[in-house]
C-alpha cells in the first residue's frame, strides 16, 4: 500500500530563503529515504527531531519555474521524494521518477534550467538513505547504515558517515566520500567518468580494494599488499586483513585514498 502526497510550489522571494514546501513523518528506524531530483541539489543531514523532513526552495526564472512540484510517496519500504513537472506525464514510485510523455514538449528538448528545486532533508540517524540527481549537487553528512548517492551531472559529496555501505557515484563530476566508522561488512563502491575520486577511511580499514584510472593517477594513504595484476591504469590490492570489497574507479580523473584521523 502507498499513499502520495503532491506539493505545489509557490513564489516566495529568494532572497528570503523561505521554503516553498515543507513536509514532516516519524517513521520507523526500519525504513528507506528515497530523494530524487531533476535539477537543483540535494542536502541530507541528522534530524533531531526523530522526524524526516523534507523542505524544498524553488529556483528559476520565467513561466517554467511555476512548473515545478514535489512529489512524496509513502509505501511499506518508507518514503520516496521526487521532484516534477506539472506539463510532464511523470510518475514517482519507489524506485524513482519515471517520464512517460511530455504533454507539451519532448523531455530530451526541454530546458530545465529554467525551473529547479533545491531538497534540503534532515533524517535520523540509521535510517536507510539513497539519492540520485540528474543536475545538481549531491551532499550527505552525519548518516549511519546504508548510504547510496549519485549524480549524472553534479558532485557528490558524503562527509561524517558511520556506515556498513556506501556506494557514491557521479558521471560528470567529483566524488568526495569520508567516513569515520565502519562496521559489517558491506561493498564500499566510489566511482565517476568524468572526476576525481577521493576516499577518507578508518585507519583500520580491512579492505580487498580495486584501484582504477584511465587517465589520471593512482594515490593511497594506506600501505597496500598487491593481490593481482598491476599496471598504470589499475591495482588489485589487501588493505590490512583484507574482507570488505571496496571499488574506486574513475575514466577521467585522479584516485585518491586518504587516511583518517580514528
């Protein structure tokens, strides 16, 4: 069963910063925050509220910025937010946004800078959380668990984490990921196209990690026991006792695995 909630956006000055939208649950520990965006950023940060909250600012110009709304959808996973076009046949369901038709202009001729939302989201602590962006910047800080991000054009960026997973991933774009602890044994997966890959880890990492640049360099913090093949693009190294899976690739771009301060 789900249930949705769509949320017009209004005018409000910018410079206010006032939110065009707000939306507010306490849900159980249990559940997925799924964030989806066309074109603006997407914050995520700890909630001290035990609440998620949702809040959106519109930006854009012209008659197109009126077009834009949020859409949140409730199911038995937990939540999923998708940002949308009112004059777009779209449907925002657990795995994101899906276009179906554009009533008035082809999806691939619009320009969407003309109107973005900006998704400012604050969640406890421990809950699932994946974001995805199409245009914008991606930022979590604070999270524990499960942690998936990724942009097609745009940063991500993934500070203060406490996790078991993290996948963060950019096609036109920087990768920046620093976490402070982690427990299990979950796949840590950093990759972009086009950028550079930075990873700041415990220093007790215990990792069997694969290192790969097309054109850019290879660098680590860590001492590294090969365990495969080497060459200039590539490394199949044992980080310590080895275990976890980690995979930080990047085409165009520079690899960089930093060591933490715990």
């Amino acid at each position: 069963m789900r249930f949705t909630a769509l949320l017009f956006v209004c005018a409000a000055p910018l410079a206010a910063q006032t939110a065009d939208f707000r939306w507010e649950k306490q849900l159980a520990a249990d559940k997925t925050i799924g964030l989806h965006n066309l074109n603006g950023r997407v914050t995520v940060t700890p909630s001290t509220t035990g609440k998620v909250e949702i809040v959106g600012i519109r930006r854009g110009r012209g008659s197109r910025a009126e077009d834009v709304t949020i859409e949140v959808v409730e199911s038995d996973r937990g939540i999923t937010a998708c940002s949308m076009f009112k004059d777009v046949d779209m449907e925002c369901y657990d795995g994101g946004f899906q276009i179906h038709r554009n009533n008035r202009r082809g999806y691939r001729d619009r320009d969407y800078d003309d109107a973005q939302i900006d998704m400012e989201v604050r969640v406890p602590k421990g809950m699932r959380v994946s974001v995805s962006n199409v245009s914008g910047d991606v930022r979590i800080t604070g999270m524990e668990g499960t942690i998936k991000a990724s942009s097609v054009s745009g940063d991500v960026r993934l500070e203060g984490l406490r996790a078991t997973s993290v996948r963060a991933q950019s096609t036109s774009g920087d990768v920046q990921v620093s976490i402070d602890n982690l427990t299990g044994e979950g796949l840590l997966t950093f990759t972009s196209v086009s950028g550079n890959v930075t990873a700041e880890l415990p220093k007790n990492l215990d990792a069997d990690i694969s290192m790969r640049s097309v054109s850019g360099s290879l660098d680590s913090d860590f001492p590294l026991t090969l365990n495969g093949r080497v060459s200039r693009s590539s490394i199949s190294a044992r980080i310590g006792k080895g275990g976890r899976e980690m995979e930080v690739h990047t085409v165009s771009g520079d690899v960089r695995l930093r060591m933490g301060k715990q």
